[in-house]
C-alpha cells in the first residue's frame, strides 16, 4: 500500500468509481461497503471521499473484510482509495 498526495497526477483507473464526496460519517463507508458486494473477486474499485473519517474507516474495515487496499492519496481535500475485493467467499 503506497500513499501519497497527487496533485499533479490524475487518480488511478479502476473497474467501478464510487463517489462518496460530500457525504458524512458513516456514509462512505457504508456506500463502499454496498459497492464492493455488488463487484466480481479480483475486481477494483475506486471511492472518492471528503469526509476526514474515512481516513480511518475504510481502511479498517478492509483489514477486517480481506479486501485489498492497493493505494490510498490525497488530492487537495480529497481522500481516494483504491480497492481490490477479496477472490473467493469473504
């Protein structure tokens, strides 16, 4: 897992985009929670999120889910995290 601000760069391409932007605490999480249930193992998944619990949140859920976080970064006061779901049952 790297992590990073990209403030020059674009954010990583994945197979579904999930934008929590805007939304508080615990929506991203649960909303990242939804989208990964409805992706194919092996599959990646992109959020975009604003609010700063995230940060925490989501990470934590994916050490405790078998989901793969592959990359984390900060563009301004953006958060994103790129997600690779679990292969097999979780």
């Amino acid at each position: 897992m790297t992590t990073g601000t990209m403030a020059t760069e674009t954010l990583p391409t994945a197979d579904e985009l999930l934008d929590a932007r805007g939304l508080r605490c615990p929506m991203p999480l649960l909303r990242t929670r939804q989208a990964l249930r409805h992706l194919s193992p092996g599959q990646t998944l992109l959020v975009r999120a604003t609010d700063a619990g995230a940060r925490r949140d989501i990470p934590a859920y994916l050490r405790q889910s078998g989901h793969e976080l592959v990359r984390t970064g900060e563009v301004d006061d953006e958060l994103w995290f790129l997600i690779r779901t679990a292969k097999g049952d979780i």
